[in-house]
C-alpha cells in the first residue's frame, strides 16, 4: 500500500472521528469535501485491484459529498464517520486481494 494511501486513510479516520465532537457547520462542510475527495482517491486506487474496497470507498465518496448533500440526521451521520473510520483503519492491516490478472 502506497505511503499516500495509508496517509489518506489515517487522516480521514481522525477527521471522521472529531466529527463526534459539536463544531461549527463550516468543519462539517470541511469534511464533506476532504472527504469527498478522499474517498475518491482510495476509490480510483482500488478499481480493478479490489472489487470490495472499491464499491465502499465509491459509495462512501457518493454519501458524504458536499454538491448534492444527502440529509441522515446527526444521530446517523455520528454512527456513518465511526463505521468509515472503523472501515479506514481495518483497511490498513488488511491484505487487500491479489489481482487475478
């Protein structure tokens, strides 16, 4: 795994993770763009290398963008940046799959 992806992914963990903190609005539209942002970037470095990972962090990047902004309630969006950052972390110790090809 690349040192930007694992950068990537430990970033996005603890920015996922304050996000249970109460801060202003603006931090929560922040985040919406860094992740956005990030979880395309780990999307498009698992398309075609790892099926799974890739269908996470593209749904992930879909969920969390900042242009067409999808409405879950705190309670909710609180239990998505613990479960992404569950997902983040995981994914740094797990070996992804080698490629068939």
């Amino acid at each position: 795994m690349p040192k930007t992806e694992k950068f990537i992914k430990i970033i996005l963990s603890i920015l996922l993770l304050t996000c249970l903190f109460d801060m202003p609005y603006g931090y929560y539209q922040l985040i919406r763009f860094l992740g956005m942002v990030g979880f395309g970037i780990l999307a498009y470095n698992h398309y075609k290398k790892n099926e799974t990972w890739f269908v996470v962090w593209l749904a992930s990047a879909i969920l969390i963008n900042p242009i067409l902004k999808i409405y879950l309630g705190r309670e909710l969006w609180n239990i998505l940046d613990v479960v992404w950052a569950l997902l983040l972390i995981i994914s740094l110790f797990v070996n992804p799959k080698k490629s068939l090809k």
